[in-house]
C-alpha cells in the first residue's frame, strides 16, 4: 500500500516500496546504537590514557559540516554522528531543522539561508550531510548552489524514487496531509507530495551536479524504509553499508564512511557567496 496523496512520478518504474515486512530490519537499530555506546567508551579510554589531547582537545580542520535530519526528525537525531565527527576534528552544524514534516520547499529555502550564514561566517564552502530527506533536500541546493557547498553525503536518501518508502512512512504522509488540509498550519500540504511543490523538488533532486563537489551516496541493502536502489544516484559515488535506515544516522561503521569521505574534501575551500545564484 501506498500513500493515497503521493503523486505517480515519484515512484517511477523500476523502483518498489518495502514489503510490510521489511520493517521488522531497522529492528537492529538497537545493536547499532549499542554499537556507537561501545565505540563512544573505546575512544573515552583512549583519551584518558592520552594526556596532550586531554588538555588541548582536537583540531578543528576541513570545511564547515551541516548535518541534515530526515523525514519526522530533527537536530537531534544526528547529534550522535555530529559528536563523532566533532571527535574527528570536523567543525558541525545544526540546520535548525526541530521536525522535518514541513513544506520541502519552504524547508529548502530555510536550508539554502543557514547555508549561506554559515558560509559567510566561516569564509568557506560548507560539506552537509543529510539523512533520508534531509539528504534530498540538500541534493537539490547543493546542485543549486555551488558557491555554497564543498561535499554532499546522502544516507538512505531515496532520490531516484522519493515514493519508494514504507507503508509505515506512506500513512504519516497521508495525516500530515489531512491535518493540512484542516487548517493546522506548517505541515506537508498536498502540494508538496502531489502537486507543483512536489514536482519541482524532485527534479532538483535529478540536476546535474556541478563541477568541484564531492558526492557520497551512503546506501544500505538492509534498508526496511525506503528502496536502496533509489539511494544510489548515478552521479555520486556509492558506498554501501549493512545499516538499517534509522541506525546510519548513528551507527559508528557509517560514521566512519561520512568522515572519510569528508576528509576528502580539500581544506578551506573559501567562496564568497553569490546570493544572486538563488533566484
């Protein structure tokens, strides 16, 4: 079953929303957390046997990191990844994002403006990473705006099918639609997974990308939310992970790819930001 609101071409042919079963995988969301608390304790120890970094702490190297949370969620959910990154030497950032269930066009121009501050502060490109939708909407303002971002790391983001996802997810669209429609302001209307809203933000999401930005596209056969083979844009670089959909927002083994990756970005990528090229 699919969402009764959600528009044809966002589940183009080729790609199929997971079984009813396939939920039961992000099940080991447990173990992955758990995974992280016993990575988390490893480091812990490291650094108290470690008295130099005790007392100066980690360098801070690399562009700015903007982490971007998923459908449903907010800051909080990627504060254990944006905490091991920190750990790594990488500067993070919060999207202000409290809830991700908004407009994604309105949650589009809300990101491109804490892009462009951050930019603007650091004199530097900014590297995001964005989980599920949070790694779609950052597609598509990374293809926008060059002048802004340096690297994209996409985790579970199903950008060839946006429609490819669970049930489960298919019903919370559905309400937040019907209580739109009530008038309860600030949620996903119908035209943000059926009409112009929709359309538009999924054709950004298939720009080309432009030349100098590094594209990571974070994947998981394990995924029971969303299609993996919708994760896999052609134009990025593709790693795959044995992650639920849930646990690479925190899993360490993914933590490890998303600062790989961005350690592969040159350092101080300094712009100054073209506000024209967001019109």
């Amino acid at each position: 079953m699919r969402s009764a609101a959600l528009a044809d071409f966002l589940l183009p042919d080729g790609f199929a929303a997971p079984g009813a079963a396939a939920v039961l995988r992000e099940s080991s969301a447990v173990v992955e957390i758990g995974r992280f608390a016993l990575r988390a304790a490893g480091d812990r120890r490291t650094r108290r046997g470690s008295s130099d970094v005790a007392r100066t702490g980690v360098a801070r190297s690399g562009d700015p990191v903007l982490l971007v949370p998923g459908f449903l969620a907010g800051d909080g959910t990627l504060g254990l990844m944006a905490r091991a990154l920190r750990a790594r030497g990488l500067r993070t950032y919060r999207s202000h994002i409290h809830a991700n269930i908004g407009c994604t066009r309105t949650a589009a121009e809300q990101l491109e403006a804490r892009l462009e501050s951050i930019a603007t502060r650091r004199d530097s490109r900014v590297q995001v990473v964005g989980h599920s939708l949070g790694g779609m909407l950052a597609r598509g303002i990374a293809a926008r705006r060059p002048d802004l971002v340096s690297h994209l790391v996409t985790m579970g983001s199903p950008m060839l099918a946006p429609g490819a996802h669970h049930r489960s997810l298919g019903a919370s669209v559905d309400l937040l639609v019907r209580l739109s429609r009530a008038g309860v302001p600030g949620l996903m209307a119908e035209d943000c997974v059926a009409g112009s809203c929709a359309r538009e933000s999924f054709e950004e999401c298939r720009r080309p990308m432009p030349p100098g930005i590094g594209f990571t596209a974070v994947y998981s056969r394990r995924d029971g939310i969303v299609d993996w083979r919708a994760c896999i844009d052609p134009l990025a670089t593709a790693v795959e992970v044995s992650a639920s959909h849930l646990g690479m927002a925190f899993d360490p083994r993914v933590i490890d790819v998303v600062a790989d990756s961005l350690r592969r970005t040159p350092s101080a990528s300094a712009v100054e930001v073209d506000r024209g090229k967001s019109a």
